[in-house]
C-alpha cells in the first residue's frame, strides 16, 4: 500500500502544479510524467483488486456491509434549516443525544479560551435516533425517494461554456440571470445566462480574485440610496489576494468601495443580519467583521492556525474553516464592536480534515450539521455541537477527490475528480437522509473547484460550475425529446454506502504525509517537499504569491 500512496500523492502534486500560472523547467518534467504515474497507479490497483482489496474501494461483500452498520447513527438531518432562534438554543426533538469523546471537548474549550470567545455552556444539541433515515436498501426507500432516484437517472442537462478568463475560476455567485465568476487572473466578470456572454469584465483587482459574495436585495437597496443609485441595484462583493475587498454595482460595472484588510483575503461571506455584516477570512487565519453601514472594521480575530479557506453563514451563525481543517462556529449578537462570539471550535485532529499547510476546507452548514470537502474522497459531516463525525462515500476510489459541496433545493452536491485517470464528475444525493440518486459527468469533464445553483421559473435546475473551465448547466424537460450533453450514472459502490460514522473505519486518506520518495528520479522528494506540500488545493497557496 505505501506504493499507492506515493503515486496518489504524486498525482495531486501533479494536478496542483498543472494550474499554477508560471512553472520551472523542473515542475514541467514532473507534469509530464502524469501519464506514466497513472499507468503505474492502474497496475497496482489491478494486482489489489484481487483478495486483498484496496483501501477506500467500497466493498458490497458481508464483511464491509457489517463495517457499514452504526450501531448508534447520528439522526437524520432536517429537512428544513431550523429557525435562527432554535438554530442558536439548540432546540431538537429530546431523544438520544450523540456525545463527543472527552478530549474533544476539551480541544474545544481550550481553544475557545485562547481565541478569546466565550465557549457555548448549553448542553449539546439532542440528535433524533432516526436510523430508518439512513437505510438506502431498495426495499425499504419509500415512494418519494424511488420517484425522485428514477428522475435523476433520467436526467438531462444542456451545458454552455463561458469562456474568457485566462486562468482558473475560483468562485462563482448567481444573481437573477447573471452568473459572476472570480479568477487567478485578477478579474471579476459578468455574464448574461439566457445568451451565455460576457455581460461585463470587472478589473481593479492587483492580485487573483479568491472569493465572491452576493448581498440580499434588501441590503443592496441600503447601500444604493446612499450612493444614489436605482434600488433595484444589486451588488457583489470581491475578496482578492491583493488584500482588498470590493464592492461592485452590477448595471454599472464599477467598484463603488474598496476595503483594504491589511492581509489576503481567502474567503468571505453577507452576513444579513441587522444592519449586515461582511465577514472575511485571510491567508494568515484571520476572521474578521466589517460594517455594512460605515464599512469600518468591527472585530479582528486570529480564528485558526492556518488560511481561512471558507465563511458561510445560517441565520445568526458564521462558519469558517480553514486549511487545517479546523472549523469554528460563532454567533453574530449584531453588536457594533466585537458582534462575533465564539461557540465552538473543532480542530482538525477532531474533523480529520487538513493534513498539511496549504490544504482547502470548503463547508456547507445545514442545522445542527456541516458537510466538509477537503480534497478526499470523502465527504465529512460535522455534528458542531457535539464535535460528532460521520463520513459519506463519494468516490469509490482512494484516489477520488472532492473539492466543493453545495447545497441547493433539497440535494446535496459534491465534486469528485479521479486523479488516476483524470475523469470529473458530479454526485447528487438527496436530502436530508443523503442518499445517492446520480453521478453526472461528460466527455473530458474538467476538475470542479467552486459550484453554484439557483432555480429556473419552471423549476428546473439551473448551475454553474468553474476551475479550468467555467460551465453553465441547465436541466432540460425529461419528457422532451432534445438530448443533454451530460450522462446521467449511477455508481453502484456509492448506492450501497451508509452514512458511516469516524470510528467505523480506517482512516486511510492521509496520503500526503507519506515518504515521497521515488526510485526512478532521485532528488524529487527534496525538490517537491518545500514547494509542494499541500493537499489537493495548492492552487490557493499559488492565488497568494
């Protein structure tokens, strides 16, 4: 197994180097030898294919089903995000209540301590046992999941490619029928969805574009009248590693404000409570808290260890996570100084996330539950309150990585791109029992890195997708005869995984600690162990040189 990981961890140094903006004749040779390492890659799984099985590959064997069985399962996630006061007291139906283990809790409070918040005293949040939610055995699904299974594998979506950018997408936001997307290469472009052009190229940015956020209509019409502008503008907001946040006026195509933060800044969010909040993370783990009435800096925190590499918020909460893997949830009282109170902080030897300097965590928050990417092949769930971990397979290889997860109209959404083979894909499961309904993919899919979703007057699914290329996705009639550019799969190993809670499995996805020594090219682990130490999202670190 040690010759698996050594190639595995090659492949994603390989996948990173690919998409930065300058490379040495060194990492050049390096990305050419992606063909051979894959060739090598494929040899070995087919010698373990046999009966010793590779780590990681879902088995549908009795042994690996037994595996599967938690005995205590966490309880099935709500199918609505609980109200903002019931999400703050943590007020759930009063049945079995899932406990961390006592080191946790103490990782907990301590770190709280040193950040300086206020750790939440209210007892942990009590889980329903509900384990029926979690069985996806055909027999027993009932009538509304086997409709909705059976309109997924009948799935047909038109893809239209958005080109422009002259590097990798970072992040997109949808508004109204205008996509926007954030680029390596410094700029902020607009485009028109129905006609699938350019509808203008925002530029100001001295640094590449890390982060997009797309305040409410109601917020915008705040800011509009103080700039004297219409109130059906609508805004968006720019984080960059240049470290200035910027606020654009869409209609008009330029930046009415600029923040400077005095660090890069990696992640940002709208927190659209009272008079509204921008909350960024930057490169050095800081979260930070900026008025949307006078723009002036409320609260700096040195929240994590490392970057900040997602902010979401639900209600009153802000989650943020970093490349550690380390998450953090606070409170925002909506306070004119400091509004931002710690509740909890998990690290990321609780998450099992990160596993190196410059890893990405994107997260994903619903109820009392966080969906965490981290470039694996899994997705983590995080139960916040209690610190409890679940995992839910999706790749059915150890060489599967998952980038983004979105949530949007009752499906749960992750990326997954093998770096054996270099095939990307997007696997749906529903919600909130998180079953597997499709994976979705075509012909020479690039790998996903950001994801967004809105909906079409009909009803229909309309997403876009960015990272090497940027995509639009519209779901067309299933009774219509016009064929769609995506198929429509279902991946049997992924159909018979349960939701498998931390302790049921091996953790055998930490890859990138592993020797990266190579017999055929003496030196390389040298060269590659300073430049190339992180995960699957090296990309950022590049964002910020």
């Amino acid at each position: 197994m040690g010759d698996v990981r050594k190639l595995q961890k090659k492949l994603r140094q390989i996948g990173n180097l690919e998409i930065k903006i300058s490379l040495t004749p060194e990492e050049r040779f390096k990305i050419s030898r992606k063909a051979e390492l894959r060739s090598r890659l494929a040899e070995l799984q087919l010698q373990l294919s046999g009966p010793q099985q590779t780590p990681g590959i879902v088995e549908d064997g009795e042994k690996e089903k037994m595996k599967r069985q938690v005995e205590e399962a966490p309880g099935a996630l709500p199918s609505q995000t609980p109200p903002a006061s019931k999400i703050l007291k943590g007020e759930e139906q009063p049945k079995a209540r899932v406990t961390p283990a006592p080191g946790g809790r103490q990782r907990e409070t301590g770190r709280a301590a040193e950040i300086g918040g206020q750790p939440d005293r209210t007892e942990p949040a009590k889980v329903p046992d509900n384990r029926s939610d979690f069985d996806t055995e055909p027999q027993q699904e009932d009538a509304e999941f086997a409709s909705l299974k059976s309109s997924w594998e009948k799935a047909k979506f038109r893809l239209r490619l958005l080109e422009g950018h002259n590097d990798i997408v970072t992040c997109v936001v949808a508004v109204d029928n205008l996509v926007i997307s954030g680029s390596r290469d410094t700029t902020v472009k607009v485009w028109h969805v129905p006609t699938a052009t350019e509808h203008k190229n925002l530029g100001g940015h001295a640094g590449g574009v890390t982060c997009l956020s797309a305040p409410p209509p109601e917020y915008c019409k705040m800011l509009a009248r103080c700039l004297s502008l219409s109130d059906k503008e609508r805004f968006i907001l720019s984080g960059s590693a240049d470290c200035y946040v910027k606020i654009w006026a869409l209609s008009i195509g330029q930046c009415v404000k600029s923040i400077y933060t005095f660090n890069a800044v990696t992640a940002l969010c709208f927190a659209p409570e009272d008079e509204g909040y921008i909350i960024t993370g930057s490169d050095g783990g800081k979260v930070q808290a900026w008025s949307w009435h006078n723009f002036e800096n409320c609260q700096s925190i040195n929240a994590h260890q490392e970057a900040v590499t997602s902010v979401q918020t639900q209600g009153p909460l802000v989650f943020s996570g970093a490349a550690d893997g380390g998450v953090s949830v606070w409170e925002n009282r909506c306070s004119v100084r400091d509004p931002l109170r710690l509740l909890h902080h998990w690290g990321g030897e609780v998450t099992g996330c990160g596993g190196g300097a410059g890893g990405r965590l994107t997260l994903s928050p619903r109820g009392d539950r966080a969906f965490l990417a981290y470039g694996r092949s899994w997705l983590k769930i995080l139960h916040w309150r209690t610190g409890a971990m679940s995992r839910l397979t999706n790749h059915n290889s150890i060489t599967g990585v998952t980038d983004c997860v979105h949530q949007t109209g009752g499906l749960l959404i992750g990326s997954c791109h093998d770096l054996a083979n270099g095939e990307s894909s997007l696997n749906v499961f529903s919600l909130p029992q998180c079953r597997y309904l499709a994976s979705l993919t075509w012909p020479d899919a690039p790998r996903i890195l950001c994801f967004a979703a809105w909906t079409t007057g009909s009803g229909g699914h309309r997403w876009v997708t960015g990272g090497r290329d940027l995509v639009v996705w519209e779901q067309l009639p299933g009774s219509g005869k016009q064929r769609g550019d995506v198929t429509a799969k279902r991946d049997s190993s992924l159909e018979s995984c349960l939701l498998e809670s931390e302790g049921d499995t091996e953790d055998d996805e930490e890859t990138d600690d592993c020797d990266d020594d190579d017999d055929d090219n003496n030196g390389e682990a040298k060269e590659s162990a300073g430049a190339e130490d992180g995960g699957s999202a090296s990309w950022l670190r590049c964002v910020l040189q």
